[in-house]
C-alpha cells in the first residue's frame, strides 16, 4: 500500500484521469473530493462489501426462490 502525506488542497492523480483531493481535516475524520470519468465506479468500502456480499448470496445455490404457485411470504 503506497502512503502519501497530503495538506488540505492537495491532490493525488491516479491514472490517465481520477484526481483525489484533500477538502478538510478533522480530529476523527478526513474529508476528500474524487474527480473520476463517469465511466470508473467509486463507492465507499463498506458499501461495495456490502454489494459483494449480496451478489455472493444471491449467487448461492441455496437460495431458494418461490415458484409462481407458492403463496406470498410474509
């Protein structure tokens, strides 16, 4: 994992086209802006685990869904 100290208004490129910007420091928390082309997905962490885990589970042969005769769950 490359590190990189950066100040506020600082940016970091990565590629031919995604510019990470330091907005502001906290004490617990930094806020950054992501300039990237529409085309590259950018999620934060924990909601792309989630994501992954969803897919993962619908994925599983396990997963059983409901034939058309079934009556509704719930």
């Amino acid at each position: 994992m490359l590190r990189i100290r950066r100040r506020v208004g600082e940016r970091i490129v990565i590629g031919d086209g995604i510019i990470v910007e330091i907005i502001g420091v906290e004490p617990n928390a930094v806020r950054i802006g992501i300039d990237a082309p529409r085309d590259v997905p950018v999620y934060r962490e924990e909601l792309w685990k989630a994501v992954q885990a969803e897919n993962l589970a619908a994925a599983s042969p396990d997963v059983r869904l409901p034939a058309p005769d079934d009556p509704p769950a719930g």
